[in-house]
C-alpha cells in the first residue's frame, strides 16, 4: 500500500492514525468493498437480459437478439421476456431465438443497452454498466448466474471460468464476484483457432463458488518511505475504499485541499 504521511488509516481498534504515526504490528482495519446505499433492484428482465445480451447476444444493427439451442443451460433457466419481445423457432425442437417483436424504436432492451452504452459494441468492447454494481448483493447473484450460463463453465462449483475476449469485462467480472464476496483471478491465453483463425487474447475469469472472500485485518510488516511524488485527491460518492484496477484504494476527504495544491 502507497499513502501520503498524513493520510489518516482505521485500526482494527476502531482508533485512527495518520501514516507517519503507524507503526510495525499494527492491524489496519479490512476494506469495506460493498456501496452504503445500494440501489433498489432493477426488474429481473433487465437484470438478467443485460446479462445475456452482453455475454451472447447481437447488440447492433436493425435488431437485438439472442439465440441458442433448446437444451442449453441459459435456455432452460430463461430470465423473464423482456417487454416487446418474443422466442422464435429456428429449427423445431433444436434452435431458439429471442429477438424484437416490432420495431427497435422504444423498444425497453433496446433502449436499456442504449443508455448503458452497450449498444453497437463488439464482443471485445463489452462491459459491465456501473448500475449493476450499486444492485443488492442478491441482484448482482442474478446477474452473474445469467451472465455465466452465456460463456461460463461449472456455475455453482469449484474451478468454474468465466471467458471473454474483452479485457475490461473480466476485469468488471472479477470486481462483481468480489462484491458478492467471492475470490476470482483472471489468467490471459492467446487463442487460435475457430471463430478467431489470427489469433486473440482470451480472458478466463476463475472462481470456487464454494469458497468466501474471508477480511481479516491486515497487520503491519513494514513501513518505507518512497520519496516525493505527485498525487491526486480522488473522492468517490458513499464509499470510503474503492477499486481502481483491480486496486483497492480509499478517499483522501479528511485532508486538507491545500496539502494537494500545487
């Protein structure tokens, strides 16, 4: 950890110290990760399709769909239609697809990928919105339960992958399994073959399901001192730690403006 001496740290105490007045052995009280106010839970439909949409669905062009054969997993645990939608037959008893019924214009998936601005990305773009972040923890569940049975392995078990070709979702991957209190790493491997004949970094997002983030404080090793360099005051609305790549860092509110001026 890299802080500011006169930045103030919580013990596991409950007392409160700045850099310059800790010392070895003491226990710095674990990051809380989870928003003061999380939001009200979005409608299962918008939950669970956005979920879908953005681990296998079409997200551009003059429709948004998803298709998939009948005995698959996502298929035989389908969120809610969202409105103005409906399931179609491809092949009889093997194909399905969900798509638009009636025009894209005001279409509810339509415009919820719309505002998240999710619509139009490809496969390599795609993200998590930061709504689903602020979901309750039992929401997020959701999302990430439909979001796996897209392009995830093992659901529900030990040594279950998640894989993606966008850096940035396994990265929001891994930040959501953290905020429902599950360890997640992320290893990289250059796939060839199949649907990408050059070539392309693959993102596989591990986790145990059966296995909990466990906080314990964490205790004091060693305290040097790195010289001068210039920082920036980042504040974030209702939480005190944050995640900046994969980063847990925390506000500087209880300093003062002028020790951050130039």
């Amino acid at each position: 950890m890299i802080a500011s001496i006169d930045h103030r740290h919580i013990l596991y105490d409950g007392s409160c110290k700045t850099t310059r007045q800790l010392t070895i052995g003491d226990r710095l009280l674990p990051a809380n990760l989870n928003p003061k106010r999380a939001e009200n839970s979005r409608p299962d439909w918008q939950i669970g399709w956005t979920a879908i949409m953005i681990g296998d669905g079409m997200m551009r062009g003059r429709q948004a769909q998803f298709t998939a054969v009948g005995d698959s997993r996502v298929m035989r645990d389908l969120p809610p239609f969202p409105p103005k939608c409906k399931l179609s037959i491809v092949v009889p008893g093997k194909e399905y697809r969900v798509t638009l019924d009636g025009p894209r214009r005001n279409n509810p998936l339509v415009m919820s990928l719309k505002r998240d601005g999710l619509w139009g990305k490809l496969s390599k773009d795609k993200f998590i919105p930061d709504w689903v972040f602020r979901q309750p923890k039992e929401a997020i569940e959701k999302f990430v339960k439909w979001l796996w049975l897209t392009d995830g392995c093992n659901y529900g078990e030990r040594n279950s992958k998640y894989t993606t070709i966008s850096s940035r979702l396994a990265s929001d991957v891994q930040r959501l399994l953290w905020r429902i209190d599950k360890k997640a790493t992320i290893s990289c491997v250059w796939h060839q073959g199949g649907f990408c004949p050059k070539g392309v970094w693959a993102y596989h997002v591990i986790t145990n399901w059966n296995n909990n983030l466990k906080f314990s404080p964490g205790q004091i090793r060693s305290i040097e001192p790195i010289g001068e360099i210039n920082v920036g005051c980042l504040e974030v609305e209702d939480a005190h730690e944050f995640i900046a790549n994969g980063v847990v860092t925390g506000n500087s509110y209880d300093q003062d403006v002028g020790d951050f001026s130039g």
